[in-house]
C-alpha cells in the first residue's frame, strides 16, 4: 500500500508517521481512515518498530473529519441509499451508520492496541477528530502555537470516535466536560498545565526534533518491557487497583525472563548501549 495521507520514515526502531496534507489542513478523507490503521498494523506486525511519533505538516496538525468521508464520492457511509438507488428500511440504514461509527473508533484504536508507545507531535490546530487521534495515543506533545478543539458540539453533533472516553482519563474531568461542552480553544500552555501535553515546545522544528528524541531513547529500552508497561498502564486506566495487580502478576509469569535484564547490567558494567531482541511478529495464522 502506498499511502495519500501519509509519509512514513524509519529510523532505527522509530517509524515516523507524518500526516501529508498541509494545503487541505490534513483533513481525514475516507482514505486516511483505511490508512492509519493500516500502517499502524503494519509496523506492530513487524516486530521491528519500538516506538511511532505521529507528526504533521503545515500550518495545522490537523482540522478533522473530511465531510467528504459521509457525503462524498463512493456512496454514503450511514448506507443511506441502497445499490439500485431507492432507500433502504429505516432500522438498516441506523445499523449501517452504527457499524460506520464503529469502525472509525476502530482507526484510532489501533494506535492504542500497537505494542509500542506512540507519541504525538502537534503544531497548529488539533481540531475534532484530530483530539479523538491524539487522545488514543501514548504521549503527546506540542508547539506554543497549539491549540485544542473538541470541535463536533460546535457543529451540532456529539464526538463519537473517542475523545470523550479517553480524554477525561488524561485531564481533570472539569476540562473535558468544560471542551466538549463549549467547543472552546485549549491552548499550549493550559493544555500543559492540565496535563494533556508532556512538553511545550517553541517551534514546529523545535517540537518534531525533540519528540523524535524522546522516541530513540525509549527505543534503546527492553521492546519488551516497554510493551509491558503500555499493556499494564492502558489495563489500569479501565480496571480496578485489584484487577490491574492480578493482571501484572499473570503478565510476569509468563513474559518476564532476566535475558534483557542481564543484558542491561553486561551493558552498564561494559560501558556500551545495551542491545535488545526485537518483538516477534505475532502469528497470522495457525
């Protein structure tokens, strides 16, 4: 697949995703919603990557939903309109649209499902759906001229494709209600202060070199302790204290050898970067 959305660039065990469309504000087409997860899907198949920095070009991270993806060429996603042109039975046609829901969920939940953090780099307008994409990823990151927007209220709808279920698990839940309720504009330096961005960083230039900086040197971490930690983390967020400790202790029985340790100790004791097995692809079939 050659992706229309993005550019992706590999360094080490960082891969680089850059969202490609400046001129159109990055804007999410139909394509870009088969792509992301595609790519996504691709790298944590591979076994190779350790760590994804999502960027962007131009002026805005991104400005959201392409309202093309509903209404424009190939047909409508809700299902609206039948194959022979007539009009589908009602309770159809709200399945279709359910199902179409689902599957955008489905784009931004693969950022979450991949095996390694994914970190994001955000210049400009992080608008509508671009919150729902930065709020499913690991870390994230901006330039002073940032700015956040749950943007769907102002448009008359409700956000469906995960801003509202991970972003008050990341800021105090007073901020989110207040966002998805107003549709008013975050700002850098609040955004940092509530914690929804690790760093605040001068420029774009300045944002994208010292992410990609970050990302290397989780990338000389253990893969799969690194893993480990994602998994648990992502698991006690939506599980109790009780459930998340039953769950490491299982984790540890079975994914928990002193290979990497030894390896970290041999490396300090040598003075050398310790080096780490890659992940190994996960079966595809049995």
């Amino acid at each position: 697949m050659t992706p229309t959305c993005f550019e992706v660039e590999h360094d080490g065990g960082v891969a680089h995703l850059r969202l490609s469309r400046p001129d159109e504000l990055n804007t999410m087409t139909r394509a870009f919603w088969s792509e992301l997860p595609a790519i996504v899907r691709e790298l944590d198949a591979a076994g190779e990557t350790r760590v994804i920095v999502l960027s962007s070009t131009g002026r805005h991270f991104s400005a959201g939903m392409d309202l093309a993806v509903f209404t424009g060429g190939g047909g409508d996603l809700t299902g609206g309109d039948a194959a022979s042109g007539g009009r589908r039975e009602e309770g159809r046609v709200r399945a279709r649209l359910r199902q179409t829901v689902l599957m955008l969920q489905d784009s931004f939940t693969a950022l979450e499902q991949a095996r390694m953090p994914v970190l994001a780099a955000i210049q400009g307008g992080c608008i509508g759906g671009a919150v729902d994409m930065i709020s499913a990823c690991d870390l994230r990151y901006c330039s002073a001229d940032a700015f956040f927007v749950i943007q769907e209220i102002n448009l008359g709808m409700t956000a469906d494709v995960g801003t509202l279920q991970r972003l008050p698990k990341i800021i105090p839940d007073g901020v989110a209600r207040e966002m998805a309720y107003r549709g008013n504009r975050l700002g850098a330096q609040r955004a940092r202060e509530v914690g929804l961005v690790n760093e605040v960083y001068d420029t774009h230039e300045d944002l994208v070199a010292g992410v990609l900086d970050i990302a290397h040197e989780i990338a000389a971490k253990s893969p799969l302790a690194v893993w480990g930690s994602k998994e648990m983390i992502n698991y006690a967020r939506d599980h109790s204290v009780a459930d998340s400790l039953n769950h490491i202790a299982t984790w540890q029985a079975g994914m928990f050898h002193p290979a990497d340790m030894i390896e970290s100790f041999s490396a300090k004791a040598d003075k050398r970067d310790p080096d780490f097995e890659d992940l190994a692809p996960p079966p595809t079939s049995f």
